[in-house]
C-alpha cells in the first residue's frame, strides 16, 4: 500500500501536453481575463447611459422651523415631495452617446478575440520552437553515441599502439564540445517550458509531439480582429464627436414635483388660508447655448481631430495586415521548397558518411574527414527534421495573418 501513492500520482507529473491544450489554457490566462473585465465594464456603462435617459422618479421630505412666525412661514413645516424628470430633446447627444458605448463594446469584443488570436500565434510559435530543439537534442545525442562508440573503438587501438594520442583526443574534444551543445539545447528547451507557464498559468514539464496545423490553402483572407477592434475605436471616437457637437443645440426638459405639506402654527391668528397643503407644479425647461466663445466647438474639433488620427492609425495598420499576409503566404511556399532541399540534403550525406565510414574503419582516410562527414550527417537530419516543423509554424502564421484563429485548425 506504501508504493500505491506515488505510483498513482506519477502519470500527473509526466503529463505532457498538446498544442491544443496548451493553446486553450492560453485562452483562459490573467491577460484575457482582463481584457474581458474591461469589456463587460463597457457593456455595464452602456446599461447604465441607457437607463439615465429614462424618466426619473425622485422623492423627498423636509422638516423646517421658523425662528419667527409670519402668514407664509408657520414655526413648523412638514413638507413631502415626489419629482419627476424626464428628458425630451438633448440635441441628439442620447443617440450619438449609444453609438459611441456600442461602438466600444464591440472594439473591446474585438480586442478580446485579437488577444486570443495573438496568444493562438504564439504558444504555436513556442510548441513547434520546442519540437525543433527537441529534434536537436535527439540528433545531438545520436551523434554524441556514434563519437563515443568510436572513441572506445579508437581507445582500443591507442592501447594496442597503432594509433597516436591525438587521434584519440580529436575524437574525445568532439564528444565533450557535443555534450556541451546538448546543454545548451536542453537549456533553450527549458526556457520555452518556462515560457509556456506564463501564457499557461500552469506549469508544464514536457510537451507532447504529433500536433499538426490543418490548413485550407483556397481560404480568403478576412479582417483580422485586431484591425476590426482599430475601426471600432474609430468609429466610437465619430460618435463622441458628434455627442460634443450636440451641446450647441437646444435643451428640452420635462419636470413635475408633487408636494404635500403640514403646518404647525404656534400662534393661530397667524394661520392663512393661502397656504396650499397639496401642490403639483409641472415645468417644460429649455435652454439652448447661444455664445460660450466656441467653447463646444473647439471641444468638438479636438474630438473630431483624434478621430482622424484613428483613422489614419486604421488604414496604416490595414496596409501593413495585407502586407504580413502576402509575406506570411510567400514564406509558407519557401519553407515548402526547403523540406525538398533539406531531405535531398540529408540523403546526400548520409550516402556519404556511409562510404566516409568505411574508408575511415579501413583506415584509407583521416579521423578529420571522418568526423566532418558525422557532423554534415547530423546538421542535415537536424534541418530536415527543422524544415518539416518550420512548415507547420508557417501555415499557423499564415492562418493568424489572414484573420483566423489558429485553434480552429489545430
């Protein structure tokens, strides 16, 4: 029973997780959850302008006393009163207001599904940056075997004394710098680990290989989230404009009070019959701001000012998107062309290290030519294994650059 809790919990600490995964928990970290607080915060701004332009009821009471006595002011006054307001023209502020609230909804909606494309993006980017360091460390080790295999080997016949010790120390230097290279590779995987935990908010010990991006090569480019998010905000800085622009028209409001009082003479010779005990008084307000030395104007233009340079922002960032997506599509049919050359490479020098390696074995050539023939092996398994991950990083980027969220491919 001592052994049954550790070996039930060990499949926890060797999870290794997919991309999918990985980019779902990416979809749920600190910096959404922010962004998607701020949206809501809008929506409940938006309610809240909403019911401010709905009649308001207002209620109240007041208790006066009079130091002295006259027929319009009794000692002591018991005064209860209801209002109600309501506003029938505001120059048409109440509409550009909602489209403003509307227009910033739907920019933060858009900026909530451009974060999560962003993050989609780059925890593919660390996923396949990984499985590439990983393809690495796997031809690393392969070649630090082959060396250490010929060292033995050599170890054989410098103790036979056939060959020179510095035969033997070519060989051991090139197994000591390749395990240092390992360290390195391993070190560079370890970041990335550490760099998922922080899109993740959970830590992540390994990752697991097979994830592949689907991608429909006949798709369309849409607007990408983040450029729809930028004309929102434009359009909601139009409508602000306009609400300031509103202010230089008339102002008509509707207000009408209900008041029921008590009062409490000291001297009753003082009381009057022209007091009213109940009383409603119903009130049609205008104003309008004639003159204020261009106050709303200048205000309107400042508005209206930035909302051009969102504009110009808008179509800057339009032009750009469409500039990353043509590039994104050419670098996807480049990195296509080099899994041809990568595996042509790699057929070539395999052939040659086998030939390289029975010449050396038969001792018709140097360890040099040996070991330059083991490296280009090696760096050419590497760059194949490179070229098909670099594929898949690519297509991710291309679907990111055409307005699509990777995880719908994955």
């Amino acid at each position: 029973m001592r052994l049954f809790f550790p070996i039930l919990c060990l499949p926890i600490f060797l999870y290794a997780h997919t991309l999918e995964e990985l980019v779902a928990l990416s979809h749920k970290n600190r910096v959404v959850e922010s962004a998607s607080h701020l949206l809501n915060s809008k929506e409940r701004a938006y309610e809240s302008t909403k019911s401010s332009y709905l009649p308001n009821i207002e209620v109240g009471a007041t208790y006066q006393n009079a130091y002295e006595e006259s027929p319009s002011s009794a000692q002591n006054l018991l005064k209860a009163q209801a209002s109600l307001k309501y506003t029938i023209y505001d120059g048409g502020k109440e509409k550009s207001l909602y489209s403003q609230l509307k227009s910033g909804i739907d920019s933060s909606k858009m900026s909530v599904e451009a974060l999560k494309m962003s993050l989609s993006l780059d925890v593919s980017r660390l996923y396949f940056g990984y499985l590439a360091f990983d393809a690495d460390k796997r031809a690393k080790l392969q070649e630090i075997e082959q060396l250490k295999a010929e060292l033995n080997r050599l170890q054989l016949f410098y103790e036979a004394g056939t060959i020179t010790h510095d035969e033997l120390d070519k060989i051991d230097s090139r197994v000591k710098n390749a395990m240092v290279k390992l360290h390195e590779i391993e070190l560079e995987n370890q970041k990335i680990l550490h760099t998922f935990e922080y899109y993740t908010l959970q830590k992540v010990d390994s990752i697991e290989e097979g994830s592949h991006v689907k991608f429909v090569y006949e798709q369309d480019p849409s607007t990408r989230a983040d450029i729809a998010a930028l004309e929102h905000s434009a359009t909601s800085l139009l409508h602000e404009a306009q609400s300031k622009k509103s202010q230089n028209l008339p102002q008509v409001t509707f207000n009408d009070t209900l008041s029921y009082s008590d009062y409490y003479f000291e001297n009753k010779n003082l009381e009057s019959n022209f007091l009213v005990d109940t009383q409603n008084i119903a009130m049609v307000n205008l104003s309008w701001n004639v003159f204020d030395f261009d106050t709303v104007t200048k205000s309107y233009e400042s508005k209206f000012e930035e909302y051009l340079s969102k504009k110009s922002t808008l179509e800057h960032e339009k032009h750009k998107a469409d500039v990353e997506y043509r590039l994104a599509k050419k670098s996807l049919e480049i990195a296509k062309l080099k899994i041809s050359a990568a595996k042509a490479t790699l057929d070539a020098a395999s052939a040659t290290y086998a030939l390289v390696k029975v010449r050396y074995e038969n001792r018709t050539i140097d360890n040099v030519a040996y070991l330059q023939s083991l490296s280009e092996k090696f760096d050419a398994q590497r760059d194949y294994e490179r070229a098909l991950l670099d594929v898949e990083m690519k297509k991710a980027e291309l679907i990111y650059y055409s307005g699509k969220d990777i995880k719908e491919f994955l």
